[in-house]
C-alpha cells in the first residue's frame, strides 16, 4: 500500500502526477486555505505534508497525527512550522532553498527601482489621464547608481541582490548575525560589515532579506525608522513581522523616510489598509519568487524531499535533524 500524503495547496498538475507514484495523493486543486482546524483533520491517516507558508503546522497538527513523519515546505522560509515540536516528534521538515535566490534578488530590484524612481505612482497618475504638460520636477525620485545600498541579512539571496548593483555602480554595506568571509563578501559588490544603526543610517537604499524568528519580530520599527534618511527607500522582500508596519505606515505618511516597496506583510493577506493611501509605497502580493521556471523548481524540490523521506532516502533539504530513535510517536 502506498503511504498517503496531504498536497495542501493548488500545485502544478505534473507535481501531483509524479507524487502520485509514490503515494496515495490527497490534493486541494480548489486551493482552499485549510483552517489550523480542517489541517490538523485533513492529515489524518497522512505521513507526509506538501505544504506552503498558509499551512500552520504546530503542536496541534502534530500531536493530532502521529502517524505524519514529513513536512516538506514549497518556501526558503519555515516559520509556518513549529520546528521544536516537528523535531521532538520525530517529523522531518525540509525546505526550498537556492532555488529561488536569482528570482527573489531580481525582485527585489523591482521593488527598490519601482520605489525609488515612482514607476507605480507616476503609472498611476498617468492612466488617471493626469498628464497635462512637463515639468521640471515631476516625479523627482531617488537615484539607485552611485548610492549606498544596505543589505539586512546577507544570506545567499542578500548576496544575489548586492551582485547585482555592481552595474549600478553602488557601495554595498550589510548587516548580518556574522560576517561573510572574504570572499563572499568581494563576490556581493565588496560589500562591507556594519553595525546595524550604521546600516540604517548610512544606506540609501535598504532591502531587508532576514528570515523571520521570533528573535526578530520587528527588529524594524520606529527607532530604526528614525534613523533612516528623509529620502531612502525601504524594501522588505523577507517576511512580514520584520517589520512593524503601523511604525512605517507613519514613517511613510509622514514622510520622515522616501519610499518602500513591500512584497511581504503582518497579517498576510490581510494587510493594514492604510498602506494603500500611500502614494510612495509600491505593495506586491508576496511575489518576489514567483516566476515560472522558479516556482516549478520550487514544486519540484518540496516534492523531491518528500518522496526521499517517505522512501527511506536522505531529503536533500533538511531543515531539522530527526533521530528517529528520541521520537514520540512518528517513528
Ligand atoms: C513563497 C517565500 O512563494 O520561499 C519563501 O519563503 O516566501 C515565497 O517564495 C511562499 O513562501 C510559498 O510558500
């Protein structure tokens, strides 16, 4: 009998089709978001989970199934899961990282070029039939070559974003909880460590790229708001909850910071409603990684850690470690 597995979302029909090969499939091409409830019953008699970030899958979902032993997330992220929980009862838990690091840094200069030099709001203006005439000081942004870029969290994707402002003729700065060696740092654009005041203080341009913990909720709030200059722009292509978004809905109103362009929220979907009175904030559905060779990658590589683990074979993603032998009940 061939073990059964939850695909808790809407996923490419091929990926379906090659995990049913291996497992009795139980698939949601309706795409329904499952409450913590419906999750937790829906994985009943399962062993594995494909899951994404819209899956929280925490000690209530675990206790309930202890037959479940793999949870394979189509996301680099893994804050949906409770990895202390997973781990103490013997779940693997995988994720998709590399895959998508050229995909999200190209994004991210989507956002930072979009902010900085008013693309959305000037696009906007202008299908409002608002053009009228030149002017010497419409739309006047921010210049990307030639500034100072900070990169919060200089991991394989904050690098992919700091190579690419070597055509922008760009100093990069960064923080990080350690520093690069060498070498990676000369392959980010000579990027260089600084503290994290300094890092706000000094870049032009910020792009935040730090996994979410709860150690880092908000480390972006109003006091490094503050220290940011009247013109710089700020992009937050990590997570929501790094940032506090009522702090930078003020700064952003208030105009005490230029710019931000925000692919990621508190409260996703549900988004504070003010971000959308204002004019200098380029807002995207949590898109950065969505392209099409990229997310097929994405599929590809949860669906490859699913079919190794529940085969008996080394997931080539692990998140976290599992001894099978200190496990609880999913052995
Ligand atoms: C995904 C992401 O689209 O990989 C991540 O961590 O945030 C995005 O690339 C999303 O998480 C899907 O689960």
């Amino acid at each position: 009998m061939k073990p059964k597995i939850l695909v808790a979302r809407a996923i490419f029909p091929d990926v379906i089709a090659r995990l049913s090969q291996y497992f009795e499939v139980e698939s949601n091409q309706e795409d329904k978001v499952f409450s913590e409830d419906e999750l937790a019953i829906r994985l009943q008699g399962k062993q594995g989970i494909f899951a994404t970030l819209s899956e929280r899958i925490g000690s209530k979902q675990i206790q309930s199934n202890p037959q479940l032993k793999a949870v394979c997330n189509m996301a680099v992220g893994y804050n949906n899961i409770d990895i202390e929980a997973a781990t103490r009862a013997g779940i693997a838990v995988t994720n998709t990282p590399d895959v998508l690091n050229e995909t999200t840094a190209d994004f991210a200069w989507a956002l930072l070029m979009s902010a900085a030099r008013r693309v959305t709001e000037s696009e906007r203006w202008l299908r409002e039939g608002k053009w009228e005439k030149w002017r010497y000081d419409s739309f006047l942004g921010m210049d990307l070559h030639g500034s100072t870029l900070g990169v919060l969290g200089m991991g394989r994707i904050g690098q992919a974003i700091a190579r690419r402002s070597m055509g922008f003729n760009m100093r990069v700065i960064y923080h990080n909880r350690s520093r690069l060696s060498q070498n990676l740092e000369d392959n980010a654009n000579h990027a260089q460590y600084v503290g994290k005041e300094e890092l706000f203080k000094q870049a032009d341009h910020v792009v935040l790229t730090v996994p979410y913990s709860s150690q880092l909720h908000h480390i972006v709030g109003r006091a490094e708001l503050a220290l940011m200059k009247k013109t710089a722009t700020l992009v937050n292509i990590a997570r929501g909850g790094i940032v506090d978004d009522q702090a930078l809905i003020q700064a952003l109103k208030e105009r005490r910071i230029g710019a931000a362009g925000l692919d990621v929220f508190e409260n996703e979907p549900a988004f504070y409603p003010e971000f959308l009175d204002l004019p200098n904030a380029v807002l995207t559905p949590h898109i950065a990684s969505a392209s099409e060779r990229t997310r097929r990658a994405m599929a590809d590589c949860a669906a490859d850690n699913l079919i190794a683990i529940l085969t008996g074979q080394t997931a080539p993603n692990p998140v976290n470690s599992v001894n099978p032998a200190s496990t609880t009940g999913n052995p």
